[in-house]
C-alpha cells in the first residue's frame, strides 16, 4: 500500500477514533489501527505510523461536543478533496473500504460515524449502491447487501438459497469465504469466516477482516483446493458476458518444411475473461505456437476450434472473432496517430457510416489514452513523434478497435520500459475483464506483470508444452519436479514478489562435470519435461468440447473496388504528408530534364539548329533509361515497407488485389507527372516540341512497365538491400541490349542478326521504347511525313534494281566459273541455294512474269544455258524496277514543288525542314554509316541499306531494328504502336506475375531446393556407429 494512501486513512482513523479514554488506557481504537498495521508493515514502520495516528487523533481531539464535531465534519471534506486530486480511483475505494472496516471494529457504531463515512463515499464519487454494498458486507450484514448478484461465496456447504448469490463448491473448506464485486473499480473484497488456516499470497487471512483479493493472487489451505483471481473474476464476467468463448487445441501438432522444428502433439483449453501468457526460452515455439491458434499456420494434425467450430475448415462461421497483434510495428509512420486507426476502422467496418466511425475511433484512443496526441504523426525509429509505449498501444488499438472475442499478442511488452510495460499489459488486463479471451507471448515478465496471468503455458524447446495452470504454482511444480527444498515457497513472503526467471533457470538448469563446470547436456530435456506436463497436467485437463453460438461482431470487410479506394487514399495522404519524398519524386524528372536536354543540345554554328543536333538520338536513349530508372526506384520500396502491414491485412482476409490495384495506380500516375515534366522541359530545351505526345506516351509506357517490375522486385525480395543490389543487374542489360550501345548485328555471333533482333534484344523493354521514339521522329515529323510513303518505295525500287540484281549477276558469274570445279562443289550448291531463294521473293514483288527455269538452279542441272537465261530474266527485272524507280522520284519532286509552292520559297521549306527533321537520326535510321548495303544470311540476301524503309519479312511482329511496321497474323502495324502495345502486354504479365506472387514463390522454391540438397548431403555424410562418415 502507497505512503499517501496510509496517510490519508491514517488522518480519516483519527477523526472516527473513539478519544474519549481514561489517562493511561490504551483506546479500543488504538487496538484496532495497530492490528490493522500489522497486517501491512513490518515493524519499523509500524511504530512510525502509530506515531503518525497518535499525532492525526490529538490533533482532531482538541474540541469537546458539538465544535469538535463541526470541526471535524469540515477536516473530512478537505481531506477527502485533497485525497481527490492525488489518489485514483481504485485507491479511493480502498481508502473507503479500510474506513468501514474500522468503523465496524467498534463495539457500537454511532450515527455520527456513519455519516462519516458517507461523506467521504460522496466526496469519493463513489455511488450509493456501492457504499451501501460495501457497508453491509463489511458489517457482516450479507443479507442486507441489496445487489445480490454482485456476491459469490465459496465453501463446503452447498449452494445458497438466493440464486443470484453465485457459488463455488471447494471440498475440506472448513467456513466460508465471501466475495463483494465492486464493478466500478474491478475490484473483489473478500471476508472469511471459519477454522481453516488460509493464506492470501502467503499472508495469513484473519476471520471477519476484510481484504482485497489482488489481480494474480490465489487463497491456500491445507487440504483446501487453491483458490485463484482467475475462478473469482470468471464466476461474475462469464454471467455478464452474453456469449461465453471456448477456445479449444485438441491433439494439435505442427512441423516446418524440412525440419523437426515447430509443435509437438499437445492439448489446450482456455475460456472467455482470460489473460493467457506463453513463456519459454529461444527456439520454444511461441510465435509458431500464436501462428497455429491464430489461423496463420495450419498443423498437420489435431485441430483448433472456438466453440466448437474449426477456425481452418470453417472459416466463415469465425470471421472477426480472432485477433492478432504481431510484435513488429503494423503503422504507417507517415499518417498520424488518429489516421492510422481510422483506416484501419474502414477496412473493417463496411457497414458504418463516417461519423460512426470517428466515434468507434475516438472511443478507443480515449480508452488506450491516446486522444491527446490523435494529431501527431507516428514517425519511425529514427524519427519519432510517440513514445514506444504510445506506439504499442496503437498497435494494439488496431484490433480492439474491430473487438475481436480473442486476441492474441506477441511480445507486447518488447522494448519498452517498465512502466510502459505496465502500461500495455493494463489494457490487455483490462481487456480480459471485459469477457475477451487473450494469449500473450511474454518474454522475461516483472513479478507484477506476471502475476496478471490467470493461466501460464509455458514451452520448451522444440516446440514442447511442459506447463500450463495459475502462474504461481508454474514455480512450485518446477521446484516439486525437481526436488527443491523450499518447493513449496512460490513467492517471496516477505515481498510477495514472484521471479519468472527462477522457471526457465529450472528447466534450463545444466548438469555439471566432474570439475564443477556447466556442461552443455541439460539435467532435465525438453521430451522428459513434456512427458511429465501430460503426466501431471494434461491429463487432468477437461477435453471436452462444447458446441456453442459464436458471438456476434460489427467486422465486415469493404468490397474490392471499396478497399481500392481506401487503400489508394490512404497511401497518397502518406506520401503527400513526406515532404522529402514529394520534392524529391517530383523535382528528380524535370532537373534530369534540364540536365540532359542542356548537355544533349549541340550548337554548330553560331545558333542552334534541331536538324544539326548531333546528340539527339543520345537524348532519346537517356530519355528512355531515366523512364527506367524513375519507376523502378519510386517502386521498389512500395511493397516490401508494407510488408508487415499486408500480413495484417491478409489476416483480415483483406484483398490483395485491391491492395496491388491501388499501388499500381499510384505509381502510374507518379510516372505519369514525372514523364511529362521531363518531356515538356527536355524538348523544349532541345526544340522537339511539337513530338511531345509521341515522347511521353513512350516514355510512360516505358514508366508502367519499370513500375510493375519494381513492384514485383519489392513483393519477391526480402530486404531493402537486395533490392537496390538487384536494380544495376536489371539495368545493365536494358542498356547493353537495347541496339544503341552495341548494334545487333555487331553482337557475339551467336545472338547477333541482321534479318531480326535478336531474341536477348526482344526482352529489353528498352530497345522497343527507343525503336518507337526514334522512327517516330523520323517518320512522323511535320516535314518527313510528307515524303516517307514515297521515299520508301524509292529505297524499295532503288534496293532491288541497284543492289540486289547486281549481286544476284553476281552469283550467277561465281556458279559459272565453278561449275566444272569439283572442289568447289559446296560454293556452288550454296550460291544456287540463294539465287533460287531470292528469284522466288521476285515472284512474290509487283513483276509479273515468272522464270521459267526456276528447277535448274540446283548442282547438277544447272548449265551455262540456264545462266543465261537467268541473265536475261534479271535484265528485265532490273529494267522494271529501275522504271519504277523513275516514276517514285518524280512523285517525290512533285511533292516538294508542292511543298515549295505551299511555304512560299525553297529556303522557307530548308526552314521548315531544318526545325523538324534532324540528320542524325535520319542517318541510324537510314544505317548511313554502314557501307555494306546487303549481306548474306541463312542463305539470302538481306537488305541492309535503309532498314526505315524495309517492311520486316516475319509475320509474328518480329523485325530488324527500325523497321517501319510490324506485321502480325496478316495485319501491317506501325512500329510505334506495336512497341507501345508490346511494352503495355509485358506490363501485363508482370502483373500476372505479382498477382500470383510467381517470381517469389519462384525463388522459395530454389531456396527450398538449395536448402534440401544442403540437408541431404549433411545426413548422407552422418558418421555411423563406429565414428566413420
């Protein structure tokens, strides 16, 4: 009991005291406060605080008659106004329940000290039925207590007449002992009356005087059965909860892949109105043991069941019942304290309106005292707003806000101090009394936070239960087992203190060597310890399981398109509210803008000309890469920073795809700003400007398909670090294969081609993005898509009559002269091979007549005749083409008089083409630098020349770089569209692939495989009996 507390009854004693004695004789007053003292201090103190009563009564004393009597009436009210503003309200009532105590030691209560006491019961805020409760059961008038249901009485007797008296049968209790509930403060006084000899935590109850049966504590007896907090508190919560819990583990075994890890086979029960805590060593299985009776972790074998009903097989029927507070942090540091809790009430509460919720919301900060900080944003370790205390308890807030009947809580007290420890176990105390049903994993628990526990389950390592009961007998069992001297000595009895530690010492307890050194072989092992809890404990445990109703609950989860909006909502507020974030995600892309668009605008002359920037086709690639970078690093982080969270989330049977959608969303439309304000400033630096919309749409698609790759880098890794090591291994090959650093042609011979891109260059999303700017610009410029039909069907007519014939003649003069050279033989079937091959593509173009003679270009028939002939059919085919040839390039100088008529002069036109056009890009589209104009592959010749103009010969969207079109199942689709449809379809896959978690469950599965060839070969090289591998 607290110094102010004894003080103030101490005060409130001498006031009541009866001082009218004889000189000499001790008053019977005196007799009574120095008996009450006995029962709460040691001697020293005793003396001290008799003293201090003797003081207080002369003090009070001084007056005779009816002034004293004035006097002291007004000593109390002050007294009890001061008690007001120092003492809570549980002290109060203690104050008020010693003040009855000793007015009714007194041989006759007079009037006067009844109004006394009353005073001080209003002053107190304490209720009429409540005082009158407590007058009458410490009168020992238990048939005048008016509120019946709120005692229980305990003996051998039978139960009481009055049904609403509640009863417990204890057998050989020799009287009875009687309980008062006093609601307002939690709080149970008892009083005894009999011959046994009962101890309160190791302090001896005195029949008739009244005590207060402390949370944790439990009533002892030779022959009598322990009576614990849990009995008392259960018999008047269970009749004041509507619906009762039942949570019930039977023949419950759980193991990890591979291993021998996880929970043995072992029995549970536990009941609504219960603080359960699971204690044991590393390595003991209490987190998994949490996981199994949450509903995270399926066993193998036995089931979990509330009230009956198997929380795996029967979901539905227990949706909301269970909660779960992990131990790491489930906050959005960037919210405030109310926001984080008021998104969490509108995931859960689809049924509520937004009023009710800022109610549901407010309720609980006040309860968890919380509401004077609801405006200060949460922050993170290295930026805190909140105490760890505050922080635990709005974790905690996150789940009692839905009320779940059972909650379990891992590590709650993990990292806090003492009194935040007290704290957070309060309100789960608090929780219990409230009829919920808690499991707590504890780790190195105070005396009194201990003692909270009604039950303990404490395990072992390997997953084995070795305890489960009231946590003081947790003591005397491992000492009984273990054969200590003082078994019986479960709390100190000076103190009352219990020490936790002094179990896991037990159980850990070594054995020592011959030289008095702890070895590493334990004296007892976690299999014996287990072998003797189902000895000792579990079968004596009650398995039967009851089928009741299962309690009604306000959880009701929104619908997707509900939850998308709510999460969309709540992660922009976060990101809007990180003001580092928003400057930097924000500013990154226009001064990557300024940057590359000012080093990128090369100046030959005196001004600038676009059509002489040299740098443009540079500028585009960066373009393209910074379109990369800027998604992939903004969402990276997304997933894995909410990893926590989204197992919270998926507890609550929340949707993942809402979850994804709003994510995607938000990182498109961030890549959307982004890709814009660096094209707006870039071109307008470079003066492209009026290409602005073909730019963007290709750099946002580039954007999206860099965001889904990130977000799918965020959901399969598993830390920050790999993450950003991966990034350069993604990065790198975009750069090296997208056709700009290495040309395709000019790779390793076994990926690189001149017909087609190389396969490695069809999966960089970056040789698509850069393909469509660049014959975009080049063939959708202002001043070029006047001309680009015509020129390329000059460069097709040009190709066929100035190249590809004359290659051909050329063929037919090598088969000539080798035709009668035996050696050469290889050579000759070779050239024919190809000669026949391209006489068949002529067949196919607009020259109708066909070689007659097509059969002979093969070894063996073919003759100096059929050269000849071949000769003349290509002289025709050439004359043709070259006719065509003349005809295009007079459409093209039509078109530029056209042109010319149209601007007005011909240097009006230079201009127009001069601001539009540029030669750098024209000369990699048109390949001007390469001086092989064909080449031979695969036995044809392939048109190298001008790949701008050159439909591709594949019919599956395959093509050489810069081809025009793409063809696909018949159909001609301009370049920049199929390269913004391609990228936009592995975008899609990627979301394919983060819907179902492939690319994680991808690298589990090769971690699994790595981990069980690792295994085998360690159990494959296990030494047998003779010491030998």
């Amino acid at each position: 009991m607290s110094e102010s507390i004894l003080k103030a009854l101490m005060q409130l004693f001498a006031i009541v005291a009866d001082a009218g004695t004889e000189e000499g004789v001790v008053s019977p007053s005196r007799k009574i406060v120095d008996g009450y003292l006995q029962q709460q201090l040691n001697k020293e103190l005793l003396e001290e605080y008799l003293r201090i009563y003797d003081e207080f009564v002369a003090k009070h004393h001084k007056k005779k008659g009816e002034k004293r009597l004035a006097s002291n009436s007004v000593k109390v009210l002050r007294i009890c106004e001061q008690i007001n503003d120092e003492l809570r309200q549980d002290q109060k009532m203690l104050v008020l329940l010693q003040l009855i105590e000793y007015v009714s030691f007194g041989e006759n209560v007079s009037e006067m000290e009844l109004q006394f006491i009353q005073t001080v019961a209003e002053t107190f805020n304490i209720s009429k039925e409540e005082y009158l409760n407590a007058k009458e059961f410490l009168f020992d008038n238990i048939a005048l207590v008016s509120e019946k249901e709120k005692l229980l009485t305990i003996d051998s007797f039978g139960p009481p007449d009055n049904k609403d008296i509640k009863y417990i049968f204890n057998e050989n209790l020799r009287g009875q002992i009687v309980f008062l509930y006093i609601k307002s403060t939690n709080m149970y006084a008892c009083r005894y009356s009999g011959k046994s000899s009962l101890f309160m935590n190791g302090r001896n109850l005195k029949p008739r005087w009244g005590y207060i049966f402390p949370a944790g504590g439990s009533i002892r007896g030779p022959k009598v059965n322990t009576i614990y907090y849990s009995d008392v508190a259960g018999k008047f919560l269970h009749d004041e909860s509507k619906a009762k819990i039942e949570y019930a583990a039977r023949d419950v075994e759980f193991r990890f892949k591979n291993s021998e890890n996880g929970i043995q086979k072992f029995n549970f029960t536990a009941q609504s109105g219960q603080l359960i805590g699971v204690m044991g060593g590393s390595g003991a299985g209490k987190s998994t043991l949490l996981n199994v009776f949450n509903g995270n972790l399926k066993p193998q074998k036995g089931a979990v069941m509330i009230n009956g009903i198997d929380i795996y097989n029967e979901k539905e029927k227990v949706k909301g019942i269970i909660g779960f507070v992990p131990q790491d942090d489930l906050l959005i540091e960037e919210l405030t304290v109310y926001q984080n809790l008021y998104y969490s009430a509108k995931l859960c509460f689809d049924n509520f309106n937004e009023k009710e919720i800022d109610v549901a919301v407010s309720k609980v900060l006040q309860d968890l005292d919380l509401y004077e900080i609801r405006d200060l944003k949460v922050g993170g370790p290295l930026n805190k707003f909140i105490s760890g205390g505050q922080r635990k308890r709005l974790n905690i807030a996150l789940e009692l806000i839905r009320e779940p009947s059972v909650l379990f809580v891992d590590e709650p007290t993990s990292g806090l101090s003492s009194m935040d420890s007290e704290m957070v176990m309060d309100l789960l105390k608090e929780q219990s009394l409230k009829g919920k049903l808690l499991l707590i994993n504890i780790h190195q628990p105070s005396s009194d936070i201990y003692k909270m526990f009604d039950r303990i389950l404490i395990m072992d390592k390997g997953g084995h239960a070795i305890y489960y009961g009231n946590p003081i007998d947790a003591v005397t069992y491992f000492k009984k087992m273990t054969n200590h001297v003082n078994a019986e000595e479960g709390e100190c009895i000076t103190c009352g203190n219990v020490n936790p530690e002094q179990v896991l010492q037990i159980v850990e307890a070594k054995v020592v060597d011959e030289y008095g050194k702890l070895t590493r072989n334990r004296k007892v092992s976690s299999k014996e310890w287990h072998n003797l809890y189902k000895e000792n404990i579990e079968s004596k445990l009650n398995n039967e399981v009851t089928k009741e109703t299962i309690p009604e609950n306000k959880f009701k989860i929104p619908g997707v398109l509900k939850q998308f909006k709510i999460f969309t909502t709540r992660d922009i507020l976060s990101k809007l509210t990180n003001r580092q974030y928003v400057l930097l995600t924000f500013l990154e892309a226009p001064l990557l803008a300024v940057i590359l668009g000012y080093f990128t605008k090369y100046i030959s002359g005196d001004f600038y000309i676009f059509s002489e920037n040299e740098n443009l086709p540079a500028y585009v690639f960066m373009a393209v890469v910074v379109s990369l970078f800027l998604g992939m690093t903004i969402s990276a982080e997304e997933i894995i920073k909410d990893k926590k969270i989204q197992q919270r989330e998926q507890f609550l049977n929340l949707s993942r795809t809402g979850y994804l959608y709003s994510k995607i969303i938000i990182m498109f439309g961030i890549s959307a700003i982004q890709t814009i304000t660096f094209v707006l400033i870039g071109n307008l630096i470079l003066g492209a400007s009026s290409m602005n919309l073909n730019y963007w749409l290709v750099l946002f698609t580039t954007s999206c398909f860099a965001n889904m790759l990130g977000l799918n880098i965020s959901a399969a890794l598993n830390s920050v670090v790999t993450i950003y090591i991966l990034i350069p291994f993604i990065l790198v090959p975009q750069l090296l294969l997208s056709g700009v650093i290495v040309k395709f042609d000019k790779l390793h011979k076994n990926f690189s081609s001149v017909e087609f891109v190389p396969f490695a260059g069809d999966m960089m999303t970056s040789r698509w993005a850069y393909e469509a700017i660049m014959v975009s610009q080049f063939k959708d410029n202002k001043y070029e898509k006047h001309f680009f039909d015509i020129e390329k069907e000059i460069s097709y007519n040009s190709f066929k009559c100035n190249y590809l014939i004359p290659d051909l003649i050329s063929k037919i003069d090598k088969c000539e002269n080798i035709l009668t050279d035996a050696s050469k033989k290889e050579d000759l079937s070779k050239n024919l091979l190809i000669l026949y091959n391209e006489i068949t593509k002529i067949h196919k173009t607009e020259y109708d007549k066909e070689f007659k003679s097509l059969d002979d270009l093969q070894p063996g028939k073919f003759t100096v005749q059929t050269a000849e002939k071949l000769r003349t059919y290509l002289d025709k085919v050439k004359k043709f083409f070259s006719k065509q040839l003349s005809a295009r390039e007079t459409d093209k100088d039509n078109k530029y008089r056209e042109l010319v008529e149209k601007f007005g002069s011909k240097e009006a036109l230079e201009e127009f083409k001069k601001n539009y056009h540029n030669e750098q890009v024209a000369n990699i589209c048109l390949n001007a630098q390469e001086i092989r104009k064909t080449c031979e592959e695969n036995n044809h010749i392939v048109q190298t020349m001008n790949p701008i103009f050159k439909d591709p010969v594949s019919k599956i969207g395959r093509a050489h770089m810069y081809a025009p079109v793409k063809k696909l199942f018949g159909l001609k689709i301009d370049t920049y569209w199929f390269n913004i449809a391609f990228i936009w379809l592995t975008t899609l896959m990627m979301y394919f692939v983060l819907s179902f978690n492939l690319l994680k469950k991808g690298l589990d599965f090769l971690e699994n495989m790595k981990l069980f060839k690792v295994v085998k070969k360690i159990s494959s090289n296990k030494p047998d009996k003779n010491g030998k591998e």
